[in-house]
C-alpha cells in the first residue's frame, strides 16, 4: 500500500469512529441499501446453489459406486447356492444392473452436468467477488464524501481566518460527492439488472438438471425392472401383507438357536 492508500485508510477509520459516536452523520440511501440486500440475499442462495449442487453429484456418485459394491456382496452371497437358482440369478442380474447404471452415470452423466450445471453456477459465483470490490468502493468513497462535508459545515458554521479554506473545503467536498454519487447511481441502476438476468441464466441449467435426473431415474427402473422378474410375482404384494417380515423373524429365529447366536 502507498503512503497516500495508508492515509486515506487512517482517514476513513477515523471517520467511521466519529461517525459511530455521532459526531460525523452517516449519509444513507435507502435506495441503494434496498437494492443491496436483494443482492446479499442473491449471493448467499447462488453459493449455497454451488455448494449443495456439488454435494448433490457427489452423493449420486457415491451411491452408485456403492451399489455397486452392494450388488458384489450380494453376488458372493448367493455364489454358494445352487447355480441357475433364482436367488443366485437375481444376485447376477442385479450386479450387472448395477454396473451398468455405475457405467452409464460415468460415461453419459458426469461430463454434461458439470458442463450444464455446476461450471454455469460457478461461472456466477465467479461475478460475485467483482461486484463486492465496486461495493467496497462506494462505501469508502461514502466515507470521503461525508468527511469532507462534515469539514466543510464546521468551516460554514465558524468561518476561519484564512479566507480560501471554505472555497478549498467546499470543492473537496463537491468532488467527494461527485464520485461517490457517480459509483452509488451505477449500482442502484447496475444490481437490480444483475440480479433480474439470474432467471434467464439458469433456465438451461434448471431444465438440464431435470433431464438428467429423469434420465437416471428411467434408466435405474428399466435396468432394476430386469432384476424383479427372477422374484415370484406375490412378493410384492407379501411384502404390503407384512408376510415378509415375518418370513425374516422365522429366519432369525432359527439363527437364535444356533449356538454360536447365543443358543444353549
């Protein structure tokens, strides 16, 4: 930082010291602190958009790769019954099923969501740095606008001696204002047009998400649809009676007997 960046630093401290004790009054524009807060409110939600869109992928990644580590236990479990049993296809059907879905999420999914939806969400995220440094700007060039004024009104209340300090003031004062107006005007007309182009811009990534989704789901019933017919046909409807539940207490009954399950 240049000497002269260091003093304006110390100047505007100062003057936002004086100003939180009253002494300094603090110019607002409602205007523009209306359209600040719809902006804050924008960056926050696009950030948490970036963040769980991320988590979202992550997660569908996880999960196939676990079933696909699901449907391989399931398949060494019934690899010891009776080969051709429908116990020992369903386990087969459903870890090719499943390595299928893994596949087809990797080679047809992976690359076009990043495409169309998180460098999109990104890309506007990216926005949001650059829009806070004009921000920055405008308050410290508030900051200069309402030194030089407070100055200028103590030099118009008590006139000084030396008869070019009020003239010298008051242009201090008429060009602190001039660009803190110009910066303040830029965003009150800028961030309401910032934020009305977010619709338009993620109306692609909105319909694409939705594709994709219904694109694995579709696949994920076809390919576990394959899987069902090696089930009787009641189960289903056993399963909604509650036979099948008590099916599985029968069976862990029987492993309560054994010995080695704490039977005597």
């Amino acid at each position: 930082m240049s000497w002269n960046g260091f003093k304006k630093s110390v100047s505007r401290a100062g003057t936002t010291l004086l100003q939180k004790t009253g002494q300094i009054e603090r110019t607002v524009d409602r205007g523009f602190v209306e359209e600040e807060e719809k902006y804050r409110v924008f960056e926050k939600e696009c950030q948490a958009l970036q963040k769980d869109s991320k988590a979202y992928w992550d997660a569908m990644k996880a999960m196939t790769a676990a079933q696909g580590r699901i449907a391989d236990t399931i398949e060494v479990f019934y690899g010891g019954t009776e080969r051709g049993s429908e116990g020992a296809m369903a386990g087969h059907a459903y870890k090719r099923a499943a390595d299928e879905l893994d596949s087809s999420f990797n080679r047809e999914l992976d690359v076009p969501y990043r495409t169309a939806i998180l460098e999109p969400v990104g890309k506007m995220a990216a926005y949001f740095p650059i829009v806070n440094e004009h921000i920055a700007k405008r308050n410290k060039k508030l900051l200069d606008y309402d030194s030089t004024r407070s100055k200028y009104d103590k030099l118009v209340n008590k006139p000084p001696e030396d008869p070019t300090k009020l003239p010298r003031a008051e242009q201090e004062k008429n060009d602190a204002e001039e660009v803190y107006k110009m910066l303040n005007d830029q965003l009150i007309n800028e961030l309401p047009m910032f934020l009305d182009l977010r619709v338009p811009y993620f109306d692609p990534s909105f319909e694409a998400m939705i594709r994709m989704q219904s694109k694995f789901a579709e696949e994920g019933y076809e390919k576990l649809s394959g899987v069902q017919r090696y089930f009787s046909d009641n189960v289903r409807d056993d399963y909604a009676a509650g036979q099948l539940d008590a099916q599985v207490e029968g069976v862990l009954n029987e492993m309560r007997e054994l010995s080695i399950c704490g039977g005597n």
